[in-house]
C-alpha cells in the first residue's frame, strides 16, 4: 500500500462562508495531529455505456485502479459499493434507492469520505454530500489531490494549483459549504503546503496570475527547445501510462538518476538528457508525467507547457507496462491522451517493458496494431540495444535525400544544411549552389517550402 507522508502534515479547514465579494482571508487553518490514512468507501456506476465498451475483468480493474488512486492521495478502502444502472441519475448519480445505501454503508464503517469513480457534475456533487452528510470527492478531484501532493516544482505548482482552481471555481457556487470536509483531506489540499483558495472572486484573479505565470514558463521551455532544435539532435519523448516504467527506462538509456518508484504519478516535472545512439547519434530523450485512463480535462489544460515537451519531440517511445493484466486497455488510455493532443503515433515505438516479469512473451494478436513493439526490461536491461537499434533506424528513416538549388541569395540556409545535413554533392555556379544532401524531414520540407517561396 502507497501512504504518503504529508497525511500526518497539519490539516485545515478551508471555510466558504459567503459568496460576498470581500478581501479577508477566508481560508483558516487548524491543526489534527496524526489522523492516519483516511477511511473511504468507494462507489461505482455501471453504466450501459461502460458495459457495452468493457469486459468485466477492465471494469473490475477499473475499481482496482480507484483503490490504489485512493490510497496514493493517503487514504484507505475499507468498502465498495457498485450500482449498475442505465445510466446516471442526472441529480444524485446514483439512482435514490442506492444513495440510501451508500450513506448506511458509510454509517457503518464509520467513513468521513465517499470517493466515486467518475467525475461527478457540481450539482450531483452538491446533491450527494447533502444526501450522505459525508464528504464526496470524484475521481478527478482524486487525481488533482494526487498531483497536489506531489508537485515539487515551482512549475509543477503552479499547473496543479491552476488546474484545482479550474475544477473548484464551478463547484463554488455560493453554498459557503463547499471544502468544508472535516480535518482537510483528500480533495481539499493544495500544491505543497500553499492551502486552496475559496473565495470565488480570488480565484478568477488568482487564475489569472497563474496562467500568466505559466505563460512565461512556456515560453522559458520553447526557448530551451528551440536550442536543442539548432543542435539538431531528435528528441524522442517517452510517453506511456503511469508507473508503465518510463523513469526507470530513462535512467538506463541515459545513465539519469531520475526518481522512479513503485507509485502512481511518480514523475511530474520533465526532465530532458541526451543519450547516444549506437550509430554515434546524439539524441535527447524526455520523461514526462504519466498518462492515466480519463485523464482530468482541467490537468491536460493547465499541463499544456509540460505536455509540450511530448508534442515537440520528433519521436515518441510508447513504454507499456506488458506485465499488468489490463495492458492493451492502458495503452489505449494512452493513445486517447495523445490524440487529445493532437500527436500522432506514426514515429513511434513501443517498449513492451517488465518484461522479466512475462512467463510467456504476449500474444502475437495483441502487438499487430502496435508500432515497431520491442520487449525489454528496464529494471534488467533486456531488449535496450534492440531499442536504440530501433531509435537509430527510426531517425535515419525519417531522413530525406533531396537536391536544392539554393540561390545566393539564401545563403543563410546553407550553414543549416551543413548543420544538420549530410551532403553528398556541393557544387557552386553563377545563380548560387547545387547541393544533394540528405536532412531531417522536418528541415527538408521547411527549406523546400522558402526556396520555392524564393526567400
Ligand atoms: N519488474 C520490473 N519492474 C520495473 C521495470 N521497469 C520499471 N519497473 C518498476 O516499476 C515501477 C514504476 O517505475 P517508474 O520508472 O517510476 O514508472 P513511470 O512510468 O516513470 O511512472 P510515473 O512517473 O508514475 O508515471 C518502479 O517500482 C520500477 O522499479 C521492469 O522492467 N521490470
Ligand atoms: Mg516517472
């Protein structure tokens, strides 16, 4: 089990009293001592949709998946409770009957914290706390608690913190009870020990301190980016769902010492190194946060400078863990997320990692739709030459022969060809150069577009 340490922090009591627009801090802060991991009871709707795209064993992986979620954030499962229905109850979720039900359950084991897997609608929230007379949190609320508590970074910060706002400012709708769940708590806490704002005019202005913030770090990263582009080096990003092993992978192709353990969401900063090819390529690789099935809108919104790094990279490595029953679904979460993003999956590769963990390799039916799949071990060292094998021929397939005649005019495009091009012909007559050469596509199809526009 996952317990973090920060459960045992002092907590607080977040009040809302008002919607009245005033400047005294709202947000006061009273200390519980060691309260433990928090009891929760989980809940879950069994949709027709859901049973029409899932087998039983995903959607019990799913509720799986909640428990561990819930222990990552410092809490504990002591119950589960499912309904299937139709389809939610547009006012309370569940059907009536069944929120009767989970407030005599979570009498019973005594819980404080109903945590239900899926996002819940700000009334079907309002509605069920008022029903249980417990605390409800949703499973993006979940997963912002999470990130809360792991953001390091002052970047990492400020993107949580944003993303928490853009949940909680819908939710703040002058109840004045809203955050008011005894002793703080899973879905109550900020970005390190910063407390969550409540006062709704505070947090439009403080969303609006924060994009701006997260403005400039953009634009710090595409700067850094742009420099590592002139080196011409690919970049190749490492993508997968979390604790999928991408850490671990990026530690040994690169001989990082990135943190990387056995928790969801372990990384959340990008960390960019270089690692050699075994043509003699210098490459850089990313490692980047972890990618989760139904992954919090407000999260890919307000992560965008951290995501950048993904969409930037000319080259992805899918890194699957293959040993988790559930894998092919992961990967599907994941492909969902990158085409959120807009990312296609044509450069990539796939990692099939912990495969040390596999009696037999996976079937032959499952890795079809897969780019180049490539079985390693991240934790032993199998399969790695095989994939810088594969990264090699990727980056050299992705190279073009192309002939230009740059005019003298364009000169400046010749110390870029030069650069990041290798030239097989250079011969130099009245109008201006004849070259054969064979560059990066990306650099080939941007200086076949200005020599034919002629500047
Ligand atoms: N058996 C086995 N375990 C591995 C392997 N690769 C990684 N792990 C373990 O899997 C866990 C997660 O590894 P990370 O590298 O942190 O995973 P990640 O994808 O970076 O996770 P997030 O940053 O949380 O998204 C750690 O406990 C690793 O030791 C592997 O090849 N085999
Ligand atoms: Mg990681």
């Amino acid at each position: 089990m996952v317990l973090l340490a920060n459960i045992n922090t002092v907590g607080y009591i977040p009040c809302f009293t008002s919607t009245v627009e005033s400047e005294p801090d709202r947000t006061m802060s009273i200390p519980v001592g060691n309260i433990g991991p928090e009891p929760a009871l989980l809940a879950t709707l069994i949709t027709d949709e859901l049973m029409a795209t899932y087998q039983d064993e995903t959607l019990s992986a799913r509720r799986e998946e909640l428990a561990r979620l819930v222990e990552t954030a410092g809490g504990e499962p002591v119950g589960e409770i499912t309904q299937v229905r139709g389809r939610p109850d547009p006012a309370t979720f569940f059907g009536k009957g069944k929120v009767g039900e989970v407030g005599e359950l979570a009498e019973e084991l005594g819980v404080t914290l109903v945590v239900v897997n899926h996002e819940l609608s700000p009334s079907q929230q309002r509605n069920l706390e008022d029903a249980l007379s417990v605390g409800v949190v949703d499973r993006t609320r979940l997963i912002l608690d999470i990130f809360a508590q792991r953001a390091r970074s002052r970047e990492g910060k400020l993107q949580v913190e944003l993303a928490q706002l853009a949940y909680l400012l819908p939710r703040l709708t002058g109840r004045g009870q809203e955050l008011s769940r005894l002793a703080g708590g899973i879905g109550t806490r900020g970005p390190g020990e910063t407390k969550l704002e409540t006062d709704r005019r505070r947090v439009r202005r403080r969303m609006t301190d924060l994009r701006h913030e997260i403005s400039q770090v953009r634009a710090h990263r595409s700067l850094l980016r742009e420099q590592r582009r002139r080196e011409g080096a690919p970049v190749f990003a490492l993508v997968g769902y979390t604790n999928a092993g991408k850490s671990t992978l990026m530690n040994r192709l690169t001989q990082a010492t990135l943190g990387a353990e056995d928790k969801l969401f372990a990384t959340l900063d990008p960390a960019i190194r270089r690692a050699e090819l075994p043509s003699g390529l210098d490459t850089y690789l990313v490692d980047t946060v972890g990618f989760v099935r139904d992954l919090p809108g407000q999260l890919m919104d307000a992560f965008r400078a951290t995501l950048e790094e993904v969409v930037e990279a000319d080259f992805l490595i899918h890194v699957v863990d293959v040993s988790h029953p559930e894998w092919p679904e992961q990967v599907s979460a994941v492909e969902e997320v990158l085409l959120t993003l807009g990312i296609s999956t044509d450069a990539a590769l796939t990692a099939l990692n912990k495969s040390d963990r596999l009696e037999e390799p996976p079937p032959e039916v499952d890795l079809r739709a897969l780019p180049s799949p490539i079985l390693v071990s991240a934790t032993m060292g199998s399969g790695l030459n095989d994939l810088l094998r594969a990264m090699d021929a990727l980056v050299r397939e992705s190279r073009v022969h192309c002939t230009l005649d740059v005019d003298y005019s364009m000169m400046h495009l010749l110390d870029e060809i030069h650069r990041y091009g290798e030239i097989h012909v250079e011969k130099y007559h009245d109008q201006g150069v004849h070259l054969q050469a064979t560059l990066p596509r990306g650099m080939a199809d941007r200086v076949r577009s200005l020599l034919s526009k002629g500047h």
